[in-house]
C-alpha cells in the first residue's frame, strides 16, 4: 500500500485517508474518491489530498477484517459467537450464549506477531460472557493489508477463539448450621448462590439444610438433585479431611484439592460424587463479590475439568478486590 499526499487531479480511485468538509457535507476518511467527489473538491478549493493506494495483491481493510474474523471463527454457531458486519476495518465478536471465553492464546499471540496491521484484541482466557457481550474484536490498522500477510495471520490463528456454553444447568445446595446460627445467614446463602447461577443461565433447583456434622451432609448430598453439587458450611473448612470434605468421601465420592491461591476464596475444596462435581464453597461465597469459587464453579458448569494445575495457576491474577467488611484485611492501613 502507498500512502501520502497527491495532487486533487491525480486522486480518483484512491482512498481518503483524512475527512473533508466540503460545502457543509463531509467527506469522510475511508472513502474511495469517485470522479464526483473529487471534482467537488476541486470546487471546493482543495488541490492536494492524503490518500491510500492499493498495492497488487493489496486487500482492502473490511474485506481483510472479514476474512480474519472468519478464519477465527468458521462456525460462529458451534462457537457461541455472532460476527459484525466489517466497518472501518473493524469486525466485533459477540457472544450469544452464556459461558466462559476459550481460545488459544499461543495462536492469537502469533496472529498479532504478523503484522502490525492485523489486530485481535480480545477478553482474558476464562472470562465470564452473558449473551452480547463483546468477546474480541478485529481491527486492521492500516487501509489495506498485503495479501500475504492476511494468509499467514489466518492460518496462524484459525478457529482460535469461542464461547464454551454452559452445560450443567442445574445444581444442588447443601447448607450446614450450627447451634444458635442465625436464620438469615442461610437466606443470604441461598441468594447469592442463586444469583451465580443465574448469570450463567442456570437454576438451583435443590436446596437442604443440614446440621453441620459428616453424616448428616453425606445424606444430604446423596440425595440432591442438581448437575452439580455445592456445599456451603456454617463453619470454615479448615483441613483437607474437615467435616465437609469428609462427608463427600462417606457420600462414596473424591476430593481432588482443598485450597487455592485466590483471595477472597481460599478455603474452597472440590471434588466429584459419581459424575457429578462438587464444590466446598468458602464462606466468601455468601457475598455476590467476585470470589475464587466463581472461577471453578463457572469452568466446571461449562464443561471443563478443573486440575490441580488449573487451580495453581489461578494465583496469577488471583488478588482480588479487597473487601472492606472483611474483619482481617489483608493490608492494615497505613497511619
């Protein structure tokens, strides 16, 4: 592509690089000059214009910004995503269904890595989306982009990006009170898990409430209905083979990890009973707040396992908001 000032004469069927205002109408940048406009230009006193022309093999920046988008998604419906239409080099990708971001970020690296004039930009990995949501966006920077680059930025990143929807939709919850706890605290549990589920188009459809001891969470669990099976208990778990996490072995099920490096949502613990999976909440997770559970329960409800590895990995980025009611804030204020 050529780029730069030319005679007004010398402008038709090259691109205006900046707008124009002539006779109260503008002229915007992008346009490709017909023989009319440039002579109304010319009218209008304008003898020299910065435009952009396309090289042999060139392609235009919206047929560009297509074709890249459709190399990143070759089937937007398998792929949860509603594609724009291309407009000043621009293509959106919209989320159309509930669930977490998935991509292969290597590949999206080494899109970005072949010219500086194809652009993805996009959410982090595992981003929680609703339906409209923006999930990435292409821009090609210049007018137009060699031929030989949009292959390779195509190839480099094909099908490279999706929504992964959610799968289980329903889930179980298991309370546990102790002595003298206070009704409302179980109402405020309920609520918030309610709320999590909802923004991923899923339901409670099972609630008990239990005395906090093994046994009686261990029937509770084997009897609850749900994809998926949530535990929130009136005292912490402290300990790997704590209450909680011990009724889910007498249920007949594992326990894969007790802890994880994200904060607020230490204390959280999952496993699996039979198929289903299941999650020890931290007492955190009575908050709506942005916490560690969301993280695991959001994957596993798509669908994906949650490793040990994938927990360890979550530290990175794992310092959440601070919150202000919590009674031992991480980091004493200063005097």
């Amino acid at each position: 592509m050529r780029f730069g000032p030319v005679p007004i004469a010398e402008a038709t069927g090259a691109i205006l690089a900046h707008s124009q205002i002539v006779g109260g109408r503008k002229i915007g940048k992008g346009t490709v000059l017909d023989a009319a406009t440039v002579a109304a230009l010319k009218k209008a006193g304008v003898a020299e214009v910065t435009v952009a022309r396309l090289d042999p093999g060139d392609i235009a920046e919206d047929a560009a910004a297509a074709a890249l988008a459709a190399a990143l998604v070759p089937d937007p419906k398998a792929a949860c995503l509603k594609l724009s239409r291309p407009h000043a080099g621009r293509v959106n990708l919209n989320a159309t269904a509930p669930g977490i971001v998935e991509m292969g970020a290597g590949h999206i690296h080494a899109l970005n890595r072949v010219d500086p004039s194809l652009t993805l930009a996009t959410l982090a990995p595992f981003t929680r989306v609703t339906p409209g949501m923006l999930v990435g966006t292409v821009k090609v920077i210049s007018y137009a982009v060699a031929g030989e680059a949009l292959d390779a930025a195509c190839a480099a990143a094909r099908a490279a990006i999706r929504v992964r929807p959610v799968v289980m939709k329903t889930a179980g919850l298991v309370l546990t009170t102790l002595d003298g706890a206070p009704d409302k605290l179980v109402g405020k549990a309920r609520e918030a898990v309610e709320g999590r589920l909802k923004v991923l188009g899923a339901t409670l459809s099972d609630i008990r409430t239990v005395r906090h001891e093994t046994a009686a969470i261990a029937d509770a669990l084997a009897a609850l209905d749900g994809d998926i099976a949530l535990i929130l208990t009136g005292a912490a778990t402290s300990d790997l083979h704590d209450t909680a996490p011990e009724a889910v072995r007498t249920a007949g099920g594992t326990v894969a990890r007790f802890g994880m490096p994200v904060d607020p949502g230490n204390l959280l613990f999952h496993g699996r009973l039979g198929a289903r999976p299941v999650i020890g909440l931290p007492g955190c997770a009575r908050s709506p707040a942005l916490n560690g559970a969301d993280w695991v329960l959001e994957r596993l409800v798509c669908g994906l396992d949650v490793s040990d590895d994938d927990v360890a990995g979550m530290g990175v980025g794992g310092l959440l908001k601070e919150i202000p009611i919590r009674p031992q804030p991480r980091e004493r204020k200063r005097s």
